[in-house]
C-alpha cells in the first residue's frame, strides 16, 4: 500500500508522520509530485490545486476517506475502528464533506512542508 501526499503542504507532512508511526512496513510513502506518483496515480489526482491524499491500495486508487478508509486495518486500535465508522457508508458522505473542508484550507494552516524528519526506508521518490 502506498500512500500518496502533497509533498509542499505542511498539514499533509504532519498527516504522514502520524501515519508513519501508527502503521508498520506494509505502508509506504510517497509525495504527489514524485516519480512513484506519475507511474501509479492517475494524472487528474496529480495536477494542481492537489486536493487530496491518494491511497493506491495494490489493486485501485482511492481518495479522501475511502483512501484513509483503506488504511483504517494497518492502524492499531482504536484509530481503526475510528476509520471503520467514518467510512461506513451512512456516513461516508458527512467525513467526505469534513475533508474536503479541511482540504481546501490546509495551506492556510501552520506548518512546515520541509519538516518530514523520518527514517526513509518507507519512503518513495
């Protein structure tokens, strides 16, 4: 699984270290505007304004909650469960809505873009 994210975006470099310290090797990361991107996200996930995170699962990209909704069995408890409820389809369209809210303000947000200190063996160009 590989998690694709705004490399420039500081909320989104906090986004991956938290995931980064809840997930284990199966997860790997890799920024939106790298190589690893071009050849496995679809062009239209890529270009700007960058809206969401893309989690490519294997088999299928998949965006907003329905990509943090594929993480949601590489979390530990109780993050999963958290991950299960909002992806359940009632309630799926509700935490789209509260993400693409905080999408649209993220690069309003503090936050370092350059901040990414993490051991790099997960990570992808």
């Amino acid at each position: 699984m590989i998690v694709f994210f705004d490399g420039s975006c500081g909320l989104c470099n906090r986004a991956v270290r938290w995931l980064w310290k809840r997930t284990g090797q199966s997860v790997a990361f890799a920024p939106l505007q790298g190589i690893t991107s071009e050849k496995q996200v679809p062009e239209h996930h890529r270009k700007a304004p960058l809206k969401s995170l893309v989690v490519w699962d294997g088999n299928e990209t998949l965006i907003e909650m329905n990509g943090l909704g594929a993480l949601a069995d590489e979390l530990p408890f109780p993050w999963r469960a958290l991950m299960k409820v909002a992806t359940f389809p009632v309630i799926l369209p509700f935490s789209n809505m509260t993400y693409r809210l905080i999408s649209r303000y993220r690069t309003h947000w503090p936050g370092d873009a350059c901040s990414l200190s993490i051991d790099c063996s997960r990570m992808l160009p």
